[in-house]
C-alpha cells in the first residue's frame, strides 16, 4: 500500500528532511520566492491557509513569516515529520494547528484562501490527485488559490530518461547517491505529466490554471478558483 510506505519512508528520514531535501530537489530555495508570489493577498491581510503534506513545515513556515495575519493547518500523515514541524513554527506560538492525516482520504469542513502541497501529491494515484483536486477547489473560497510544488513526469519517454539523467546528476554532486532516492521512489512515486495536472485541474473545476514554474522533474502549478 502506497500511503503507508510513504508514511514509513518519511518516519525514518523526518529529523534529517530539511538537509536532505535541499540536496535532492534543484533550485529548491529559489522555488519559495515563486510561491510566495501566487498568494493574491497583501501581506497584512488575514487568510486561512490549508498545508497539504506539510511535512517539516517549510511552506507553512514560508507563509507565517511573510503574512503576519495568515493561520496555517498544516497537514501530514507522518507523526515525526509533524514533530519537527512543530518546533519549526513553534514560534508563531497561536497561528498554526498540527492535524495528522492521510490528505486522500481527508475531510475539508473549513475554508481556505490558499492550499499548498508541496512534493505530496505525486504520492496519490492518478485517481486520487483527481478526486483531491476537486475537495480542494469546493474548500477554497471564491478568490483563493492552490499551489502546488511537485515532481513531474516528462512529456514522453525520451525527455523523462533525460531529465532522471540530469536529476542524478544534480543529487551525486550534492553526495546524495541516486539509487537511494531511487529505491523510495519506487515504492511511493506517482508522478503525472505537466500536461495532465493541467488537465485534472481544468476538470476539478479551477477557472485559471497554469504551471508557472518547471525545471526538468519539478513544477510548480498555480489553480484560481474564481
């Protein structure tokens, strides 16, 4: 079962994620000034913001500090990734609350203005990405936005090999060894093309739906409802 090999992979690495994650993902800093600008709010603004896969909490973190009004739930599956959460945004002290779930089979009863999910929803079948991308449009307030930060599959074969080529490249230049990554990502990876997160976004309901951001196996995809 993908959820709970996925939820088992990140238990054991969640205390060393954040070093990891900078070494595995390219460009992974410079990514969070492109997420910071789809949020379509001012930065004083009140907003409610839902964290899917939030992990160790970078996004959310991204968001507490540069919206001084902003309130995140930040969601994961994994108890000791949301440990370390904790103690990342401990000091936004009353602005966040923790809530320990399998985001494909959460129930969204609140509204957001934006949600995030940053390298989760490639761990969903392509059905369930679907069926996410629907309960996240009807929880989100007319305005609000989601952002998605996540791996990709080429377009086709050719590109794809090329792409894993220059990923291994990146990660044995940083000492990670790529079979490592590899091995996990067999056993938790469900990458889908650009093309067809498009698509399902157009599907789910989204009115302005575009990848605004892409380098080789990564993307960042913004979706307006309204």
């Amino acid at each position: 079962m993908v959820t709970e090999n996925v939820k088992q992979t990140f238990e054991k690495i969640a205390e060393d994620y954040d070093e990891l994650i900078r070494k595995v993902v390219p460009q992974y800093e410079e990514q969070h000034d492109v997420i910071l600008s789809l949020i379509p709010f001012d930065r004083g603004q009140k907003i409610n913001v839902l964290d899917l896969g939030a992990g160790t909490g970078p996004l959310a973190e991204l968001v507490l500090r540069n919206f001084s009004q902003a309130h995140v739930e930040a969601m994961d599956l994994s108890e000791k990734m949301l440990e370390v959460c904790a103690r990342r945004l401990a000091k936004f002290e009353k602005r966040f609350v923790l809530r320990c779930q399998d985001f494909e089979h959460m129930e969204l009863r609140n509204k957001y203005d934006v949600v995030m999910a940053g390298l989760a929803i490639h761990h969903l079948s392509h059905e369930a990405k679907r069926r996410c991308f629907s309960k996240i449009r009807e929880a989100l307030n007319p305005g609000g936005v989601l952002i998605i930060r996540d791996l990709v599959k080429g377009p086709g074969p050719r590109l794809d090999a090329m792409y894993e080529e220059l990923w291994d490249a990146h990660m044995r230049k940083n000492g990670v060894e790529p079979e490592k990554i590899r091995e996990n990502g067999r056993k938790n990876d469900i990458p889908a093309t650009m093309q067809e997160h498009l698509n399902w976004l157009r599907d789910a309901g989204f009115e302005e739906v575009d990848c605004v951001w892409r380098f080789q196996k990564f993307a960042i995809f913004a979706a307006f409802k309204g």
